[in-house]
C-alpha cells in the first residue's frame, strides 16, 4: 500500500461490549419510557432518557463516581452506546445527578411500571413465581436533611456497617433466570415484615392477576401477610420464624421423642466433586400454622452438619473463655460471686451456648496466719487468722442437652397454602430463593453498590434506581447466553482467564470477552482507510447466543 508524504492521523474507535448493552437497552424501551413520564430535563442535547442510558453503560462496563463519567466516555467512540459527538461532548456529573433528580420526582412513579411490563413482554419473562427479598444499601454522611420519604436513616444494616446510614432495597426476581421484575426503594429503618403488602399489591397491578406464587423469607410469616395473600387468592411459599410458637413446640417434641423421616429430595455437592451429597428428608404430616396453613418439616443433611459444626465451634469458645476467666478469679473485678456471675453470662450470650454446659462455682476458704510481732518468729508468738473467699469455676458439657440439640440439626420449616403441591415440590420452589441473594451479591461486587456519598438525599434514592434498571440489563443478558446454550446444546464456554470454561456464564464475564473491540480510521489528506472489526470464534459465538445482530460490530 502506498502512502503520500504529509501528516497523517491514525484514529482508534472503541466499541467494547457497549453494542450489547445499547441493544438490549433498546429492546426495553428504556429511553421513550423514560422520556414520556419525566420528560427531557432543561439539556436539550441530552434527555433524561439517554442520560440513564449513559448511567446504565457506565455501571455494567467499569462503575465510577459520578464526577468521572465524562473521563469514562472519553475514550469509547460515541455511537457504541447511541450517542451523537455533541452528546458526548455534553455528558458530565451534573447532568447525571439532574437525571437521578428526575427518577425520585412524582411524574417518575409510572416508570418502573411501564419497565417490568416492557421486561415481561419483550423477553417473555414467565411470572407464575416470584421471589422476594431485601438487602440496605450504605451511604456516608450525616444526611440530616433527609426528611423525605425515602429516609436515610440508621437500621438493621445488613452490610454490618451499623455506623452508616442506609436505603433498604426490595427486590422481586422472576424464576425465570431470577430476572429483576419489581424493585423498591425505602427508608433505612423498614423492617421486612412491613413491605410485602405494598410490593403484593404492585405485583398484582404490574401482572394484572393475584393467583402467582409468592415466596419469601421468614419476615413474610406473619399473620397479617398470610391472610393477605389468601384473600386475594394468591399462593406463598415461606420458611417459619424460630420466633414461632409452631416451631417451638415441635423442636421440643423432636428432643424428647424424635420424629420420623423420609427421603424427599438429593442434590449433589456443586462446591465439592467427591463430596457429598445435601439429601432432604421430610416429616409426614405433622401441625398446622396458627392460621389453619400447611406447614411442612424438612431436614437438611448439609445443614445439619453445618449446624453441628457451628454448635461445637462455640462449646468451643466458650469453654476456651471459661478457662481463661477461671485463670483471672479472685482478682481485681472478679472477687466476688455477683462479679464472676456477669461475667459468665456475657460469655453466653455471646454463644448461646448456656444449655449446653454446665458450669459450678464453687467457694473454698483460705486460712492465711499472719504474726503480730514483729522480729525473729517464735513458736509462742501471737498471731491472727486471716480466712479468704476462693473462688473456682468447674465446666463440663451437657451430654443429654447435646444429644437431644443435634436431633434438630438441620430441621427448617416451610408454610404454604398450596395443598396439592407435594413437599417435593414446595421444597424446590424455596430452593431457589437464594438466588435473589446472588442478585444482591452481583449489585454489590460485579456492579459495585459500595457506600457512597452524594449532596441530595432523594438523589441517592435514583441512583439505587438506576442500579436496579443495570441489575435487570444485566441479568437478561446473562439469561439469554444461558438459554441459547441450551437451544444449541453449549455445554460451557471458555470465558474463565486462560480460556477456562464455565457451564454458567455471568454478565460480567460475557461483556469481558468483548473488552478492547474496536475499529481503527487512518487518514491523511483526503485519503481515508478504514480497518473493519475482526471478531474472534468466541465473540460471535456469543453474539449468535444473545441474538445480537453482529452488524453493530461492523
């Protein structure tokens, strides 16, 4: 090839995994939703809209601060996530935060109605189950202006920050590939058991029907909620409380007499390739709820070697600091009977091991003869006798209180009000629960929810707002290359580093393998040369799994 003499110019355009995201963001509808319920702001080169739409790259692609998102779009070629060069030029923090502003205002309550039913139609998300749960989302500041609904304020900090404020964040995923379908954003110090109400009625206005299986964790079972859900013809699945008078009474017959059990269900060990397998047994037909429900009692193999564990770890600790107080009596502030008493109860309740040792104190007297006169002694010398209290501690394990504790190892149960449901399959529904946590888990690592810091109360609640929103991309993302695989019999891909496989592939690794794509412009003079896209084997594998159109790389 030959090039003339002159200056020239060598122009690099990245593309990156942003295609994918634009894509998927288009197919949501996510800028006309947004445009059409809180309008397009007083930026006319930028709409609310695409400003989201910019927000939702950032956070999947590499998550910054706010006052970064202008360095962050710098090096990215302006049409890889639908923006024009004056666009681009334009996106800065403040436009950012007046969108966050925009999200918490009245006019944007109907958003994120219009988004699930965009994301339940578009994607044929199936919703005869839900499941709910709630994380907090930490911020720092002292935020004593937040007056407003939702509050931050301090709570049950579930990030174990209990110094710092925080937003309590509901969420409600599909079984369908745990797709985020419903969110919400509340006051820091919400309990659990308050919110189910108000997010069952949202399911029902959002689905347009009240017959769908909700599950949930134990703050579900009050009384209140069960009628609820009931009344409205609905179906639940939830573990009880130990709180419960139920759970009590039966874990007391299961010390004294046993029960009797049966095989329900094996699952082999994921973590562990020889280890073994968690084998759930159930209870037949055993109690009611309080409210006439149906509860179900199952044993759990894996638990209840978790639960031993965890027991003799903390007989453990305990005798440990016995021993190292029984090493410190009679000194200092450990004289007396009250004194060492307090003591003996701080260290169980810190274990909650009280039944199951036994611990004696019991008090010998010391003579101690000491001399009235002074000099040399002498057999006739005066002297007084001086008695002293001794304290000493004796601990030895409850052998029977152990024994009857391990017959409750691994025991949980379940309440529903599906009667034709077997105790297999009510067992499966609630075995999948955990995944709600794994969409926490991936908003607090992958995506990078971290404590943060912003001048407007309301606006800290938008930018939970706009994490659920790259949540739901994410993970239909993610849902999509998994059911591709199966439509084409994938059994794994090689997206691990070093090329190592995985049979299920996360957002997070499928958007990596993408990182770098780009195209390159040389020009000098009036020449132009353009240097197409070269993908490799994997990249349009995974662009056929998404249904991507592989003409937004070239």
């Amino acid at each position: 090839m030959h090039i003339r003499k002159g200056p020239a110019t060598l122009a690099t355009h990245l593309l990156g995994p942003h295609p994918i995201i634009a894509h998927f963001l288009e197919r949501l509808n996510l800028r006309s939703i947004i445009s059409s319920h809180v309008g397009t702001g007083r930026d006319r080169v930028i709409d609310h809209g695409e400003a989201l739409s910019a927000q939702i790259h950032n956070i999947l692609d590499s998550p910054a601060p706010l006052y970064r998102i202008a360095q962050w779009a710098q090096p990215l070629a302006p049409q890889s996530f639908g923006f024009t060069p004056d666009q681009k030029m334009s996106l800065n923090d403040d436009r950012i935060a007046r969108m966050l502003d925009a999200l918490v205002s009245e006019r944007a309550r109907g958003i994120w109605f219009d988004l699930a039913l965009g994301i339940i139609k578009q994607f044929k998300v199936a919703t005869q189950r839900l499941h709910q749960d709630t994380t907090t989302v930490t911020f720092c500041g002292n935020y004593n202006g937040s007056i407003r609904e939702p509050r931050i304020t301090y709570g049950h900090n579930k990030d174990f920050r209990p110094d710092l404020k925080q937003l309590v964040f509901g969420l409600t995923v599909s079984s369908d590939g745990s797709v985020p379908i419903h969110h919400q954003v509340l006051s820091g110090n919400r309990t659990d058991d308050r919110i189910h109400r108000g997010n069952l009625e949202e399911l029902r206005q959002i689905l347009g029907r009240s017959d769908f299986i909700y599950v949930a964790d134990g703050k579900l079972a009050t009384r209140a909620n069960l009628l609820e859900i009931e009344r409205h013809q609905g179906k639940f699945v939830t573990v009880l409380p130990r709180t419960r008078s139920e759970d009590k009474r039966f874990r007391k017959k299961l010390s004294q007499k046993g029960a009797r059990w049966r095989k329900v269900l094996e699952i082999a060990n994921k973590r562990q390739e020889n280890g073994e397998p968690d084998v759930f047994y159930a209870c037949p037909g055993w109690g009611r709820t309080a409210e006439g429900f149906r509860l179900v009692w199952l044993r759990s193999s894996a638990k209840a070697q978790q639960d031993e564990a965890f027991r003799e770890k903390a007989l453990g600790d305990a005798r440990a600091e016995l021993m190292e107080l029984k090493a410190r009596l009679n000194r200092r502030q450990l004289r007396s009977q009250r004194q060492i008493r307090q003591a003996i109860a701080k260290i169980f309740e810190r274990g909650e091991v009280k039944p199951f040792l036994r611990v004696q104190l019991r008090r010998s007297i010391q003579k101690e003869f000491k001399r009235l006169k002074p000099g040399r002694p002498g057999p006739r010398d005066p002297v007084r006798v001086v008695r002293r209290t001794i304290w000493d501690i004796q601990v030895e394990p409850d052998k029977i209180a152990i024994q009857a504790a391990k017959r409750g190892d691994g025991v949980f149960p379940i309440a529903s009000n599906m009667k034709k449901a077997s105790k297999k399959d009510i067992l499966l529904i609630y075995k999948y629960q955990p995944y709600v946590e794994k969409r926490f888990s991936q908003i607090k690592t992958d995506l990078e929810v971290a404590p943060v810091y912003l001048k407007k109360p309301l606006r800290c609640a938008g930018l939970v707002h706009a994490y659920f929103v790259a949540l739901a991309v994410s993970s239909l993302i993610e849902r999509a290359v998994r059911r591709g695989m199966e439509r084409h019999k994938i059994k794994s891909l090689p997206l691990y580093p070093e090329g190592r496989p995985t049979e299920t592939p996360t957002c997070i690794r499928i958007l990596e393998a993408f990182n770098g794509v780009c195209w390159h412009e040389f020009r000098q003079g009036k020449e132009t040369i353009r240097f197409p896209i070269k993908l490799n084997a994997l990249q349009r594998l995974l662009l056929k799994l998404l249904e991507v159109p592989a003409e937004l790389y070239r």
